[in-house]
C-alpha cells in the first residue's frame, strides 16, 4: 500500500509538472493568478485552485480563508481521486501482464542505469523488472516521494472531512491513456532524458515550488517548456494534442454538470489553468465569471506582507 501510493503521487506529480506545456504565448487575456472566485449570474459558483503536486510543508499550509472558502462549497473536483480500486488498478496499468520484461524493451545497458537510478525510490527488485518503460520514466522525471501527502491529496481529505462531495474530473484509464498509446520511440527518448537529467530533478522541482509560492504562473509554464525543450517536433505535439488539449477538455466537460449542481471547488494543476484549451477561457466561455484571489497559502501570504513591508521601507528612504 506504502508503495502503491507513493507510485500515485508520482503520477499526479507527473500529469501537472513534465506533460503540462504553454498552449499560447502570454496576451492580453487575465489568466496570471493561480486562485478565482468563481460566479455566474452574480451568484457563487464555487472556487478554482490552480495546485501543485509537491509534497513541500509550505504548500500544505493551508490559510484559514482556504479552509473557510472550502468549507462553504457543496463539492471538492480534482483530477483523478486516488482510492484504493485506483491503486490496485495503477500498479497493474504499470506493469507488464504478459511476462514481458522491462529489460527486453530498454536493453541491458539503458535497465541498468534505470536500476541503479530507482535505487534511491525504493523500490522493489521485481517491480523494476516488470515496470513499463512510461512508468519507469514516469517515475524517474519526478523527485522520490516521502509521504504521499501531496496538495491535492491533502486538500481533498480537509473536503471530505468537511463533508464535502469528492470527484475526480478524469478516471485512471482516462489519464494513462496518453501514456500508454505513446509511440515506443517516444517513450525511449523521455527515458533517456530522466536518465540523463536524473541528478536535477530536486532542483527543477524545487524551482517550481518557488515559483508557485511566488504566484508566478509564467515561471511555472515556463519551466514546464524548458524540461520538454529537448524533445522532437512530433513528440511535442502529442504532449500538446493528448497530454493537454484532450485532458483539458475532458475536465471542463466533466465539471460543467457539477457546477450546474451547486457550487464546487476545483483543485487540479496549476498549468492546467492557463490557455486557449485551459480551464480559466473554458469557464469564461461558458457562461462563469472568474476574479483572481491571492495564494490562499500561509508562505505564500506571508511573502506577499514582507514584500509589502520591504516596499513600504523602500518609500521612507530618503
């Protein structure tokens, strides 16, 4: 179960922060905040929550006008709800079924280095072996989990805890998908970039972190475009078309109805906001207003006073 849920976090963490990539160059549209206030017709329909799959304590530090904002809401979205059938389901989507060995897809050389970098994640000798090669590229894009307490996963058990409805906006099959009709070439080239960029995940993710506090959802597109920068013209626009597009849709489409039923807080990826297909002009489109809120996060709010103190100093010098 320790496994299984460390191998979920790896998942969200993995869907927001390597296969998330700018649609658009910045205009004029206002889609710079990370949190909105949702409403149509001057009546309240809920919240959106840009996150960010980290496990960081400042990122779980929830404000309490979060945690009011939450609790005023009839239902708590997020991607994908992370249950234990979709545990089970999530080990067995990872792994070869039919006897297939990773070793026979990557060769000798390449499962060698995986081995040697999996070390670190703890896991376990016969998992490796039978791992698929997008899970075992998966696993390595991102730095190794420690608690599996994740923003979203946290946020979601504040919601139930408050009695909230809980649903998820995409179903398992639904977000691997993209990953397991990813042509085998591509597969092998993102392989070979976590492996070769193996040493920085900590950093890279740090970097996101920072940069989400910062409320900097620039930075974060940002950064997402400089990890697939690398990458071949036709295995960008898969990400584009597949890992973003499609699942952008998907979960516009999946939130409508629930919003048609009374208010509901939306908490998926931060780079899942932005965009001609993100979920801010989808909402627009249909009908909803969005204003921005601050961060609704202690260090984040925190960073906002001192910058406000250090501006206001700053004025009294002479």
């Amino acid at each position: 179960m320790q496994i299984a849920t460390r191998l979920t976090g790896l998942l969200l963490t993995l869907c927001a922060a390597l296969f998330t990539l700018p649609l658009v160059a910045a205009d004029t549209v206002d889609e710079s905040a990370i949190y909105w206030a949702l409403s149509r017709d001057g009546r309240p329909a809920g919240f959106l929550l840009g996150t960010i799959h980290s496990e960081d304590p400042r990122v779980l530090d929830f404000s309490e006008s979060l945690l009011e904002q939450l609790g005023a809401t009839e239902s708590f979205a997020m991607e994908m709800v992370p249950d234990l059938p979709t545990l089970n389901r999530l080990t067995e989507y990872m792994h070869y079924q039919d006897g297939t060995s990773l070793e026979s897809r990557i060769g000798p050389e390449r499962f060698a280095r995986v081995r040697a970098a999996l070390d670190s994640y703890r896991v376990p000798p016969d998992w490796i072996a039978r791992m698929k090669v997008w899970a075992a590229m998966m696993t390595l894009s991102v730095p190794a989990p420690q608690t599996g307490l994740f923003m979203d996963f946290s946020l979601s058990l504040r919601a139930a805890g408050a009695g909230l409805k809980v649903f998820g906006l995409e179903t398992l099959e639904q977000q691997l998908s993209f990953l397991e009709e990813m042509p085998m070439e591509q597969q092998l080239a993102l392989l070979d970039q976590a492996l070769d960029e193996f040493d920085r995940v900590g950093e890279v993710h740090d970097l996101m972190v920072e940069s989400y506090l910062a409320g900097d959802l620039r930075g974060l597109e940002a950064r997402a475009e400089e990890q697939l920068e690398g990458l071949a013209p036709r295995a960008r626009q898969y990400f584009i078309d597949e890992g973003i597009v499609a699942r952008n849709r998907r979960m516009l489409a999946a939130v409508l109805p629930r919003l048609a039923e009374g208010t509901v807080f939306i908490a998926v990826g931060a780079l899942h906001l932005p965009g001609e297909s993100g979920l801010i002009r989808g909402l627009r489109r249909e009908g909803y207003d969005l204003a921005p809120l601050l961060l609704p996060l202690s260090a984040a709010q925190g960073r906002d006073q001192a910058d406000d103190q250090g501006d206001r100093e700053a004025g009294d010098t002479p």
